[in-house]
C-alpha cells in the first residue's frame, strides 16, 4: 500500500515541477527538487508523532488506553496478520529499546525527539 502511496505523490510532483517522462529524473532527486522525504519516513514520523502526543496524555485517556488495547478472542487458521501494535513493538525492538522506556521519553519532548529522529532514520526502518 505505502508504494501506491509514494507513486501518487511522485506523480503529483512531477506535475507540479513539471518534469516530464522523457526527463528520466530520478525519486531522489525528485524528493531533493521538492524539498520532500519519501512517503513512509512522513507517515512514519507522524505515527510516532502522535503515539508520543497521546502517550503524554492522563493514564484515563481512551487514546492511551487504546494503545494497550488487546483484543480477545480466536482468529482464523494460518499465520496471524501483523497488528498495528506488533508492526509498532518491532519498530521499538529494532532500536534496542522497550515500550515502558518509550513510554518515559514521551514525558521529555527534547529526548523523545530523539527517539522519533532515530525510528525514524532512512536507515533505521
């Protein structure tokens, strides 16, 4: 999905900057002329963005509450489907950290801007 997503917004740029097929730019420079990132480093900083916004909120927030949410009950045969909340621990686990450490940052915006620059590096996910 985010690659039907990136190849919209490359479409809309190159209308944009009016670069033509017969350019033969390339995504990179593209994003460079535009002074854009690519579209998965956008959504990714904002999803971070927003779990660090409602990780602040009080403990009786629906939205925080949300967060730990786990669903019962039995689900199909075959390999489960990742969940937002294991797409989500992955991304925590790959930088070496734990979600209650994530949860702490969230209090410090200096040093939870830290952890969101480093999940969300080019490199880092």
């Amino acid at each position: 999905m985010l690659g039907k997503i990136q190849i919209f917004v490359n479409t809309c740029l190159r209308r944009i900057l009016n670069i033509r097929w017969t350019d033969r730019i390339r995504n990179e420079d593209l994003w460079q002329r535009a002074d854009q990132k690519p579209a998965a480093q956008q959504i990714l900083r904002r999803k971070w963005g927003w779990i660090g916004h409602t990780l602040r909120k009080p403990a009786s927030s629906i939205a925080r509450q949300a967060l730990k949410w786990n669903p019962q009950g039995k689900r199909k045969r075959g390999r489960p489907r990742n969940s937002w909340r294991r797409d989500t621990e992955a991304e925590i686990n790959r930088q070496g950290k734990t979600w209650s450490q994530i949860e702490r940052a969230a209090h410090d915006r200096v040093e939870w801007r830290i952890v969101v620059d480093g999940l969300c590096s080019p490199g880092g996910s």
